[in-house]
C-alpha cells in the first residue's frame, strides 16, 4: 500500500495541471490575441485562466505542493 500515492499527492497534481492548462490559455492570449479576443467567451476564458492561475498559485504556495509532489512522487 506504501507504493500508492495518497489523496493529497493526486491533489498536487490535478492543481498543477490546471495551472498548466491555464498558462496555455493566457499563451494563446498573446500568440494570437485577435483570434481569441474576438468572442466573448474568449475573453471570459481568458480572464479565467488568469484568475485560476492566481487560485493555483495561492494553494500551491499555502500547501507546499511543491514538498507534497516531491513527497508522493520523488
């Protein structure tokens, strides 16, 4: 059972991939920003990934995902 990784490790990982959807979201803001920026639900998805990656850096920082993912998966 030692072998799994718990709960909070699968956490860690689901924040971090967030984050990373998100950063891809706000690269495509600035690669091609008429393209995204066009509609309005480009623009709230813009928004919202900033947002989400300003969520996951708080949680990232509060619980030391990085300790955590070192933890599980070191």
């Amino acid at each position: 059972m030692p072998d799994q990784a718990s709960l909070r490790g699968y956490g860690a990982v689901v924040v971090v991939g967030v984050a990373v959807v998100c950063a891809g979201v706000i690269a495509l803001g600035f690669l091609m920003p008429d393209r995204l920026f066009e509609s309005t639900v480009g623009l709230v998805g813009f928004f919202a990934a900033g947002l989400l990656m300003v969520v996951c850096a708080v949680l990232a920082n509060l619980y030391d995902l990085r300790g955590i993912l070192h933890e599980e998966f070191g």
